[in-house]
C-alpha cells in the first residue's frame, strides 16, 4: 500500500504500520500492525530518503547528528486561501448561480455557486457526447425529483455511530435550481475575525 508524498516521491513502510481492513457489517477502517516503527494508533513520524522513495523508519533508526529527535518545529500557519481558477472548465459552462458564502464551525468562510451537475467543473475532462451528458442529467434529475432528503435510502449502521456535518453544509437550491444542480465550492478563505 505505498502512497506518495507531495514531490511525488513514493512512500513506503506504511504498510509496516498499518493495513486498510473492511470489518464486519462493511466498516472501512484501519488495522494497526504490531511494528517497530510507530506505537499502534500512530502514524510513522520519520522517514529515510532512499533514491527516490521515502521508507518510514522508527525514532530509533534516525540518526542523532540530525538532531531531528532534539528539534521542535513551529506549526503551520495558514495557508493562501483555496480559489477556484477563473478559466476554462470553471467557466465555460458555468455557473448557474450568483455565489453564497456561508461561515463554517471551523471558522472558515466558504463560497460557493450552483452548476448544472452535468457542467461542473469536474466532469469536463471527461468530454462526455451531448447524448451522454443528456442521460446522465436526466439521471439526476429524476433522482432529486424521486428521491426527498428526509428518508433512508440504505439500511442504517447496526454498530458505531454516523459521523455528523457542520449543518451550514446543508444548503439550499436557489429558486429553479432546485432540480438538477449542485453547489461547487469556489473559493475558502479564514474568516476575519
């Protein structure tokens, strides 16, 4: 189960430390592994560079004239807000909507419009024919016309607990955007407090 870190470099040993696992009653989650690198619970916190990989490595094996055991390192400050680009598949089609802004529990303000789901921006790599972007609208749209927010649509859990949403994510549809349209975030910045 190798990944690969942001330089794209890959990244092993994790599979070390953990494994994916579908327990009982189809719950995703992760299986620690006895190991010598991290206690259970913990992702690895050192890794070796080996040519072009990253291999996890215990606190025992990082070698004391790096001094990264001694070191403690200041926690990342925010980041440039996140904008959606302001060209190609985020304009051409569109939005359907003006923006809306709403402040999440995290603090964040989030803005957002409303696409037709066929001309979100994710689904113009893909060059769907004007016949399959009409079936899979159609789709849509029978689905949010079928099927009300207020019912199950599967069996509920029978063990754990669903995780909850900051309900400011619960949004409405403008008038006429009701069926058929999806909210795209565009933008996500701190609220300035």
């Amino acid at each position: 189960m190798p990944g690969f870190d942001q330089a794209g470099k890959k990244i092993t040993g994790v599979e070390r430390v953990f494994t994916t696992k579908v327990f009982k009653d189809n719950v995703w989650g992760l299986q620690w592994l006895t190991n010598k690198i991290s206690p259970d619970g913990q992702f690895p916190q050192y890794f070796r560079h080996e040519g072009n990989k990253l291999v996890a490595i215990s606190e025992s094996e990082v070698p004391k004239e790096t001094n990264l055991l001694t070191k403690e390192f200041r926690l990342a400050e925010p980041g440039a807000p996140y904008t959606s680009p302001d060209a190609g598949a985020w304009t051409n089609p569109g939005p359907a909507s003006k923006s809306y802004k709403v402040k999440l529990v995290d603090g964040s303000i989030v803005t957002y419009c409303w696409y037709r789901f066929v001309d979100q921006p994710s689904f113009q790599q893909y060059n769907f024919s004007p016949e399959k972007n009409a079936r899979l609208q159609k789709l849509v749209e029978k689905i949010h016309t079928s099927w009300p927010i207020d019912q199950d649509y599967m069996a509920p859990p029978t063990k754990g607990e669903l995780v909850s949403l900051d309900p400011v994510l619960f949004v409405t549809p403008p008038e006429g955007l009701e069926v058929g349209y999806v909210p795209i975030v565009t933008y996500q910045e701190a609220a300035k407090d």
